[in-house]
C-alpha cells in the first residue's frame, strides 16, 4: 500500500511539473506575441522611410550603381523580415495553443490522481469536490481567455504588418506615378446614332474601404455545385488557340490570348522620338488612361475616361486617324458617383479587347460596353461598381462567342462569361479569391482551353467553354498585379513579397520549383521555349531557366517598368516609364539589340502589326515603321 501511495505522489508530482511548465510556456509564448504587436506599432518594420530617401536619391543621380544595389540588398531584407514576422506569428499562435492544452490535460490528471483522505466528512468532501470543479472551470476560462487575447493579438500584428507594406507601395508608386492629365476632347461619333438606353434609379454605391492585403477575409462564395452554367457546351476542343485570324492581329493585352506573344515579323528596332526617325505619325489621345493598343485588320483601339466621361476611341492604323468615338453612357445600373481610383490606376486601367465584330471596354465604375467596329453601341450593362481601394484594372478577352472577365475584388469575386453578341450571362464562377489587378490569359493544353487567372492565394484554371474549375493551388499572397504566362505545360506566377513559382498543371497541380530573387508588382513575366522572362517594378530583369528555375542572365536598366513585355520575332520589346524601349534577343544569354527613345513617358505594352509598332505615351498614339 505504501509503494502504490509513493508511485501515486510521483505521478502527482510530474503532471504538476509538467502543468507548471507548459503553463509557464504558453505565458512566455503569449508575452512574446504582446511584444511582437507593440513593436510593431512603435517601429516601421517596412524602413518605407528608408528605402523612400535612397529611391530619392537615385532619381537624383541615376548612374550610382551602388546606391542602386543598396536599394535592392534592403528590399532584400525587407522581403526576408516579412516572411520570418509571418511566421513567427503562425507559430506563436500554435505554440501557445498546444502549450494551453498541454497544462489543461496535466491539471485535469493532477487533481483526478490526487487521494481522498478519509477522515473528511462528508460535507467537507462536498465542498472540496465543489471548489475543484470551480477550479478547473476557472482554469479551463482563463486558459481559453489566454488563447483568445494571443490569437487576437497574433491577428493584429499580421494584418499590421500587411497594412505596412500596403502602405509602403502606394508610397512607392504615388511618387513614381505621373497625374498629368489632358484635358477632355469631345469627339464626333463617325458613325450611325449610339442606341439610347433608359436609365433606372439605383441605390448609391457603398464607400469603397481601404482595406489592403488582409491576411483572413471571408469572402461568400458559392460552391462549385453552384456554378451557373446557362450554356453547356462539351469540354473537347478541336481548334487551334489561339486561331489563326487571331495570330494575324493583336485582339487583346500582351496580344493572342494574352500571353505575351506576338506573331508578327520584320518588326522595327530602331527609333527616335526627337528627331522623328521611323515615326511614320503621331496622334493625341482625347482622355489619358493607362490602357494598351489593341488591333483588327486597319484599326486599331483604345479607351479613355475620367470620373464623368468614359470613351472607346477607333484609330486608322495605317494614318492615325480618328475614326470614330463611342461614349458609355447612359448605361442601365451605372452608379450616379464614380469610385475613388488611384492614379496611377485612373478610370480605363483595364484594356479592351475585339473579336473583329465588336470592340468591348470595361471602366473603374464596372460599366461594360460593346460597339461595332463602325462604333455603334451593340449592348451595354453595369456589372456592379468594383470592390476596389485602386481601381479596376484587370483586362477584357474573348473565347469564340464568349467574353471571360475576370472581376476579383474585396467581396463576391468571380470570373464570367458573356455572350459577344447580346452580353448575356452564359456562366459565372465564383471566387474564394481576395482583389487582384491582373488579366486572364486563355491558354490551350491538349484539347482543353482553359482561362488561368491569378489572386491571392491561388493560382487557378478554368473552363472556358463551361466555367468549371479544373485545378487550384495556394501560392501566391499579396495585392497581385501580374498575369501569369505559360509555355510548354507550365503555368509560372509571381508577385512582390511573395515568390515565384513554376506550376505543372492538371487535377493535382504541383510547384515545379520556387524563386524569391526577383519578383513583379506590376509588369508580368513571358514565357518562351526553356526561357522565363521577369521583369521587376525597379528597373531588373532576369531570365531563368524555365524548367530548373536557375538565373541563367540578370541585367538592371536606370529606369522601372510598369508596361508589360511582348516577345515578337525572338526579340523582347520592353518599355521604360521614361519611354524607352529597350530591345534584347530571348536568348539563354543576354543580347541587346537595340535601344530607341519615345520623347514621351509611357506604362502601356506595345502592340504590333504588319512591321509596325503601335506605343501609346503619356498623351499620344505613335505608329513607328521602316
């Protein structure tokens, strides 16, 4: 009796120790997270000021190639100090909570082992029995009261962060961002009368929120089995993607399909803006947007807008001159006051798209519009204002019959098709995706087409022909700016503070290799054979190898990059926010071509056609041509 008493009191004796230490644990853990959200209060770790005053700086003397490589050793550091905050908070959040169930299980053995003495009365032995379950009550309270404050705090310090770093990108970009803007040209529409639509009264839109790169929001999203599908059609494809007739042309952003692939040739390399030299003409643009040129046959597209005026503008590609001019207005749905939009964002961030039917424009206000290609409204509707603290800037694109836009924002993100001809809804897919600014690009593989779009945090495909979800995988964070591209069945993405990452799609798509040295924010990536293209905000570029994902080449030019390369005849076309386009072979090493200067800022990706370059500048479209 007296050994089984002593092995009991050992027993006793270490659930005790080991309540008192888990207990002492999770209080560290819990001081530790405290701290972690104090200081991030009290102390940047972002350094915005910092690197703000050495990007100043450089503007100042833009050949200090040591001041350039100490910008880029502290974004370096800056990126590393954000992902060891994010996990040193997931982990504290865990640790304490395993600590927390740890003393709990310990105290509950601890007080069931303990032995009954047994000259208690029975009314004493009552209260003791009481004054346990009170006990453990409390303890159980205030263990969870504990774990409640951490994860709170833990929250807190994440979404802070996040906050920080939201902060110091609209920083960077405000002071990079030029507002100049033109005034307002009305133009006569060259064309028959615009159908005149009835407007109906609606609810003012809600306040856009300036919530940025929240880490947990919940976003009501309907099932999969809930995918509206008005419009079935088999799976199978047994075309080309992308068509001939498409290939001929530029319909989109980054061109066919948006990949960032032109199939032209004989393509212009050389030019100067000052002198005029191969600048076959020159012509203003009515409103300032940042939006691209796309191109049909002898015409070519743009549009325009501000907070009251939205326009499609139609250019003779081969003289310059204004065709026609097509006003969204009097839209059914379209709200009374305009959202508040960026502006280096503004009102037609997004670029339009043409099937050589009908030309289609999307602006910040979620009005969407299809004319003919003599500039008569085919149809127009409202697809309610975007949920956006930037702007709308995700690109139109269109599948046969079908125009797939992809609408992620802060609530109900989704992606859609509309039928060309009537805009009708053929499905709508929704998104469990937070906002993003980039396009979708229309790839096929085998003889499936898919749409890949990219949104914090997933990479995902799609059906185009029925809006099914095909495979999804968690990778990407962050505001997303950047398209993904494709090459040889792989999907590659990436986006600043988070990584780059080479994708095998299929019903179980798994990361082929994972990058960090160089990432994008706005310009997206090519890919093309082996060979992955990334161009960064700041003015470096890399080239990997595609498969293996090693920087075969890196090369830093004295100005950034917001426009998009296109690859046209083995040569990439990169453009500077200066307005110099700068020319080098897609080739395992680096090889310049050529370097030629617009006399004019620029943030729009070219467009190409019958050996002519189309740039469209800060105020004017420019045809450039032997």
């Amino acid at each position: 009796m007296t050994n089984k008493f002593k092995l009991n009191r050992t027993n006793l004796s270490l659930w005790k120790g080991i309540a008192m230490v888990a207990g002492t644990f999770s209080f560290i853990i819990c001081m530790l997270v405290l701290v972690n959200y104090i200081q991030i209060n009290r102390i940047d770790p972002v350094n915005t000021e910092v690197i703000n005053s050495l990007v100043d700086r450089l503007n100042d003397n833009p050949n200090d190639a040591q001041l350039r490589e100490q910008i880029r050793e502290m974004d370096l550091l800056v990126r590393k100090a954000y992902f060891t905050n994010q996990w040193q908070v997931k982990a504290g959040g865990y640790l304490f909570l395993f600590g927390i169930i740890i003393t709990t299980i310990a105290l509950q053995l601890f007080y069931a082992g303990k032995q009954q003495l047994p000259q208690i009365s029975e009314e004493k032995e009552e209260n003791i029995i009481l004054f346990r379950e009170k006990a453990r009550k409390w303890i159980v309270i205030g263990g969870f009261g504990m774990v409640g404050i951490t994860l709170i705090f833990a929250f807190l310090t994440h979404k802070e962060l996040g906050n920080q770093f939201t902060v110091a990108a609209a920083t960077a970009n405000t002071k990079q961002a030029e507002t100049n803007q033109t005034d307002v040209t009305v133009v006569e529409v060259v064309a028959n009368e615009e159908i005149v639509e009835p407007v109906v009264e609606e609810k003012a839109a809600e306040e856009v929120e300036e919530e940025a790169a929240k880490e947990e929001i919940v976003v009501p999203v309907a099932k999969k089995e809930e995918v509206v599908v008005e419009k079935a059609k088999t799976n199978s494809y047994k075309g080309t993607y992308p068509t001939k007739e498409m290939m001929a042309n530029f319909p989109s952003f980054r061109g066919p399909g948006g990949n960032a692939i032109a199939y032209q040739k004989n393509i212009p390399n050389e030019w100067d803006g000052a002198s005029g030299k191969n600048i076959l003409w020159k012509q203003p643009v009515p409103i300032h947007a940042y939006n691209s040129p796309v191109i049909w046959g002898n015409k070519l597209f743009l549009s325009g807008a501000t907070a009251t005026s939205r326009e499609v503008y139609c250019y003779d590609r081969n003289n310059g001159k204004l065709l026609w001019t097509a006003k969204a207005e009097q839209i059914t749905g379209s709200p009374a006051n305009p959202p508040e939009v960026t502006p280096d964002t503004g009102h037609a961030a997004s670029t339009v798209t043409t099937d050589g039917n009908s030309v289609f424009a999307i602006f910040s206000n979620g009005d969407l519009i299809a004319v003919d290609m003599s500039g008569k409204k085919q149809w127009a509707k409202n697809l309610g204002v975007p949920d956006n603290h930037y702007g709308h800037s995700s690109s139109l694109i269109v599948f046969e019959d079908k125009l797939i836009v992809q609408y992620d924002q802060k609530t109900n993100s989704k992606v859609m098709a509309l039928s060309t001809s009537s805009g009708e809804e053929v499905w709508s897919t929704a998104r469990k995706v937070r906002v993003s600014w980039a396009s979708p690009v229309i790839v096929q593989n085998g003889d499936q087409v898919e749409v890949l779009l990219a949104a914090d945090p997933c990479i995902a495909s799609y059906d185009v022909q029925t809006g099914k979800e095909l495979w999804k995988i968690d990778c990407i964070t962050g505001e997303v700016g950047p398209s993904v591209a494709y090459a040889n069945g792989i999907v590659f993405a990436l986006n600043e503070y988070a990584s780059l990452v080479a994708i095998k799609p299929g019903a179980k798509p798994e990361i082929l290799w994972e990058a960090y040295d160089y990432l994008s924010d706005v310009p997206s990536p090519i890919a093309y054979n082996d060979l992955l293209f990334v161009i960064t905000s700041y003015g470096a570029v890399a080239c990997y190898n595609a498969k293996a994902g090693e920087i075969l080449w890196e090369k830093e030019f004295d100005a950034g990059f917001y426009a998009s390369p296109i690859l046209v005849d083995g040569k990439i076309y990169l453009m500077d926010r200066v307005g110099v386009m700068h020319i080098f072979k897609a080739e395992k090493e680096y090889v310049e071509v050529a370097t030629s200067a617009l006399g004019e800022k620029s943030d729009a990706s070219p467009a190409f056609a019958d050996g002519r370059v189309y740039i469209r500048g800060e105020k004017n479209l420019y045809c450039i041509g032997k």
